[in-house]
C-alpha cells in the first residue's frame, strides 16, 4: 500500500509544532534564569550595601567593596544579555505561530480532501444506485 504523503507532511508538521515549542521553552528558561541572578545580584548588592560596617576595622570593607563590585560587574553583564535573550524568545515564538500555522493548513487540506472523496463516494453510489434502478425499469417494461 502506498504510504499518504499528506500523512506523511503531517506527521512532519506536528514535529515541526513540537521542536518549536521545545525551543520556546528553552529560551524562556534561559530569560527566568538570566532574571533570577539579575535579582540575586541586586539583592546580594542591597543587602550588602545596608548590612553596617565598623569604620575601624578596614579590612573586612575593603574586601566587601571588591565583592559589592564584582556583583555589580555581573548584574551589568547580565542585564546586558536580556535584549538577546528577549530577542530569541521573540523569535522562537513566531517560528511556533509559523509551525502551528502550517500544521493547520495541512489539516485543512486533509478534511478538504476527506470531504472530497466522501463526496466522490457518494456520487458514485448514487450513479450505481440510479444504475440499478433504470436497470430494474427496462426489465420491468422488457416483461410485460
């Protein structure tokens, strides 16, 4: 039996649904992550900065400030990958509104054709059946 290439494109339409919304996922676990050591960064900048530290004892500030620093780096590093990040969610969700677009044209064109060929089949039914029944008329004209 010869396989139904509509079938077939089918099958490779929901694929397509499902790395799509796969790599949706993806990029939008990336941006929750990339938020939370935002937040984290600036939490541990706000907590740091209130906690008091004794003006005499210098040394523990010193290295406090380069921490304070370090986390500030980073929180800017970081925030500056949230456009990117933002921009490939962006894309992933157009690539998923293309698949499922796609998947439903498809479908379409199957239901389409499923009606077509009930159609077919009910036209041709309906001939056989007008078949017999001029048939069943000749021979009851032929016999009497």
């Amino acid at each position: 039996m010869a396989r139904d290439p509509l079938r077939a494109l089918a099958t490779l339409r929901r694929l397509a649904v499902d790395t799509a919304r796969q790599e949706l996922v993806k990029c939008e676990t990336y941006q929750t992550a990339l938020s939370s050591h935002i937040s984290a960064c600036d939490t541990a900048i706000i907590n740091n900065e209130l906690a008091g530290h004794d003006p005499a004892d210098q040394a523990p500030v010193a290295v406090v400030h380069g921490y304070l620093e370090k986390l500030k780096q980073r929180s800017n590093l970081l925030r500056e990958y949230v456009p990117i990040a933002q921009m490939k969610s962006d894309a992933a969700r157009d690539a998923l509104a293309r698949a499922r677009l796609a998947e439903k044209a498809i479908v379409e064109v199957s239901l389409k054709r499923a009606q077509t060929q009930l159609a077919e089949a009910s036209r041709r039914t309906q001939h056989a059946l007008d078949d017999m029944a001029r048939s069943t008329r000749r021979k009851g004209r032929q016999g009497v």
